[in-house]
C-alpha cells in the first residue's frame, strides 16, 4: 500500500456473512491490503471464513430474515461509532437483497457503490432481468409462465423438454428446495414442479435448455465506476458444477472471450450499473450465440479465480469508494488459471462420471496447471482447516446416527 492509499485505513470494510467462501475472499482481498475487515455473521457457527488471519473482528448480529429491523438499526448504530463511513459488502444474494431494500438509508451510513434502490433486486430477480435484456437487444432464454394462455400447450411446442422450473426470486427458492430449480423432462415432471413451487408460493417461470454440455457456460466479471464505465473485466469459462448441469462452479478456467464485453458492457452501462456484476451466459452449441442467463450483482465464488488473474474486485470497490484513482484493466490473454472447490468439484466429477459425460482421465489431467482454490490458502491455512473440521465433524454425526 502506497503513502497516498495509507490515508484511507480509517474505512474500515464490513463483510456481512463468513459462512461461505465468498466472504473469505473479501476478507482475504482486503485484509491484505491492510484494510481492516469486519465480518457481520447471525451465528458463529460454520464461520470459516472469520478464521482467516486477514480478518480484524467478527460481530454477531440480528438474523437478516428474521429479525431485518434490528440488524438494519444495528448497522447504523455501528455506522455511528466510527471515525469514517465503512464500506458495506454483502457475501451471499440474501445480504444484497438485504442492503438494496435498505439502500437509501444505508448510504447514510456507509459506502456503497450501488446508488438506485432496487436495481440489484431487478437484475436478481429473473423476470425483470429477461425484460431488461429483451430491451436492450440482449438474448435470453425463451420462457414462459404458467399463467399465460395455452400454457401446457405452448410448454410442449415452444419451450420442449428437457426444461427447467426456475425461481424468479434465487434466494428463496434454493432456501425451501436446496437446489436452484427444477429439470423437468416431459409434462407429467412439470406439472408436479409448478404444484411444488405454488406450495412454497414462490413465482416461477418454465424456461427452454439451452443446447451444449456444462462447459457452454461464460461468465462476463465486470466492475462498474461512479459513472457507470465498465472499468475492469475478466471472463471466464466453467468445465464442472455441481450440482451438475444447474448448479454452481465448482471448476472454472479464465477464458478470455472479446465477445461477451461486446455483449455485456453495454448492457450494464445502460441500466445504469455501478459496482461489481458477473453475468452469465450459455453458448448456444447449435446457434453459435451467446444467452443471458443470470446476474450475480455481489461477490461471486470465482472471486479467489478473479483475483489471482490481477482484479480484485472488492478492493477496486473499496479503492473507488474512499477517493482512489482505480483506473481500468482487462484480462485479454489466458492466464491458464483455474477456480477449484475440491470438496464439491470432487462429488460433482463423480456424477459426471456416473452419467457417462466426463472419463476420470478427462477430469484428473483438468487438476494439472495453476489453481485458485475456493478456501485454500497456504498463508492462510486456519480456514481450510476449520472447514475439513467441519466435514469431518458432520460426517461423524451421520455414521452415529446409523
């Protein structure tokens, strides 16, 4: 850090959630930096990222869905007693759909580079999302939703199967189900998802698959500034998820791919985005063309990836956000780099095995080449650790309870 960036430690970061490897890497890209850091968790339990050496003091607070009038007067409380505004960050969809709800009384208080509430929420939620791309030229899925006239008949004849039942709302979905949406592969299997899904009073819409294997699918990481330039940009190509198909990356390699900034820059300039967003698209193994599929509008499991190619994106926020010059950069190589959650990526390359997609040689030679592991870090050891505690300990818990 240089005499001219020492000036601006008194900000201090707030991280909400430790729980889960994104808000490790936060910690970790700003801790150090010599920011300090503060991780807001509801329990202490399963905190692994407030292990890491780079973190200053963990705080427990009112449950965000639970008890959100008390957390959202604790944070102005905390605001209150600092020397400089902390700069907010949320780890998981739950904390940014908490913070745009509460965005106009947040800025108050903190530094946050989103400035129009209910942005994050729109882009978040599917059905806004696919309205926004369909007016600005950008492609999406075809959709439809159960309410609409002919449904079922429209379903078979414009949408096909296999489809996917997916969440409008992410969050609440994956809460009441433990998965992002439901495949479906003929009308009997949809039937049963809608029925599923109007239980749970969560709206959905039924969506089209779009044809190629899991390695179809890109992400566009991009950092927006105060006046919405994309300024820093990295894009990525997944090889495995889990769970696999529709799940999240468990092994992604930086790709770099001149055709989805064409195609995302200028659509999150023109929605007027401020601060770190990663689209998603799926590649078209027929057409060639690149869909829409989800924006994540907070810190992303390939952070730890994104980072060890040269932009940390937490700290560009934190730099831009206390008065620092932050320039612009793209990856325009490959780097050869590779994001690994070994824990999942290992389940998920065993049912990619299982279903006849992926051969053990296929995924082993993969592991060969630089790595930017989800929770490993060996300078900072204590969080990997605690994690494998963890398994270990919840593994131990089955095998007694047989």
């Amino acid at each position: 850090m240089t005499e001219s960036e020492r000036g601006f430690v008194n900000n201090k970061a707030v991280i909400l959630g430790s729980n889960f490897y994104t808000g490790l890497s936060i910690i970790r890209g700003l801790g150090a930096n010599g920011i300090p850091t503060v991780a807001m968790d509801y329990s202490r339990k399963n905190t692994y990222g407030a292990k890491s050496k780079y973190l200053s003091e963990q705080l427990i607070v009112p449950h965000y869905r639970e008890r959100p009038e008390e957390l959202l007067r604790f944070l102005i409380e905390y605001a209150g007693k600092q020397d400089a505004k902390p700069v907010l960050f949320p780890s998981v969809d739950p904390y940014a759909e908490f913070i745009d709800a509460n965005l106009d009384v947040l800025r108050q208080h903190y530094l946050i580079p989103m400035t129009e509430q209910g942005l994050w929420r729109a882009v978040m939620d599917k059905d806004r999302l696919y309205s926004l791309a369909a007016k600005h030229g950008v492609l999406v899925p075809e959709s439809l939703r159960p309410t609409e006239p002919d449904f079922e008949q429209r379903a078979v004849a414009e949408i096909g199967f296999p489809c996917i039942v997916k969440p409008t709302d992410s969050p609440a979905f994956v809460s009441a189900f433990r998965v992002k949406n439901f495949t479906c592969h003929n009308l009997d299997e949809l039937k049963a998802a809608l029925v599923k899904s109007a239980q749970a009073r969560l709206d959905v819409v039924v969506q089209r698959v779009i044809p190629g294997f899991d390695d179809h699918v890109y992400t566009f990481d991009a950092y927006l500034d105060q006046n919405s330039r994309v300024t820093h940009w990295v894009t990525c190509q997944k090889q495995r998820q889990f769970p696999i198909h529709f799940g999240a990356s468990s092994f992604t390699k930086q790709k770099h791919v001149e055709e989805l900034y064409r195609i995302g820059a200028p659509f999150l300039e023109s929605i007027g985005f401020k601060g770190f967003a990663e689209i998603e698209f799926k590649k078209d193994a027929e057409s060639g063309k690149y869909y829409m599929l989800e924006i994540n509008a907070r810190t992303t499991t390939l952070d730890p990836l994104l980072r060890k190619c040269g932009v940390n994106f937490p700290l560009l926020a934190y730099r831009e956000l206390t008065g620092q010059a932050i320039g612009s950069h793209a990856v325009s190589s490959d780097t050869g780099i590779a994001f690994c959650f070994l824990f999942e990526d290992l389940i998920a390359s065993r049912d990619y095995v299982k279903a006849g997609e992926l051969s053990v040689l296929q995924i082993v030679r993969s592991y060969w080449g630089k790595k930017a592991p989800a929770i490993w870090q060996w300078d900072d050891p204590a969080p990997a650790l605690y994690f494998m505690y963890m398994i270990a300990h919840k593994a131990m818990r089955k095998l007694t309870r047989r």
